[in-house]
C-alpha cells in the first residue's frame, strides 16, 4: 500500500531535526590534538628502540635483559596502533 504523503510542516520538522542531529555529532567525531603526536611518537620510538637493539648487537638499549628489548619496542609499536584506531 503506498504511503500518505506528509505535510509540509511535517516535513520540514522532521528535516530539522536531522540537521540538529548531525551538527551535534560532529564535535565527537573529531579526535583530540594530542592523539597524532602521541602516535607518531610511539612508532618512532619502538622503531628506534628495535633498530639500536639490531645494530648493538644485542646490547642496547638496556642491557642485561637481552631480547626483552624487542618485546619493548614492539609493545612501544602496539601502543601506537591502538591509538591510531581513536585517530579520525
């Protein structure tokens, strides 16, 4: 059965409200500024972490603790990809 038109009034209530609706979503969508910088930083640092490990030959960057060093630099890295997923 087709549907009864609307009435104009009607219509444009309901128009409003859906713009009202989407104007007051949109703040959320933004991330916050320090969310890029912290990420970056984050894959920047385990990068750095795991390449000094590599070319020390296992010495660096904290000694004694031999291979625990790639398991820092990579939860550094994880770290980073979670934030990249609050990133919009």
């Amino acid at each position: 059965m087709p549907k009864s038109k609307l009435r104009k009034k009607v219509q444009e209530r309901h128009a409003h409200e859906e713009q009202i609706h989407i104007e007051e979503e949109s703040p959320l969508l933004e991330s916050p500024s320090w969310l890029a910088p912290v990420m970056v930083a984050n894959f920047l640092i385990g990068l750095f972490w795991i390449v000094i490990f590599y070319i020390s030959q296992t010495s660096y960057p904290i000694p004694g603790i031999g291979a625990w060093n790639m398991i820092i630099g990579f939860s550094f890295i994880a770290v980073g990809f979670s934030l990249a997923t609050k990133w919009r």
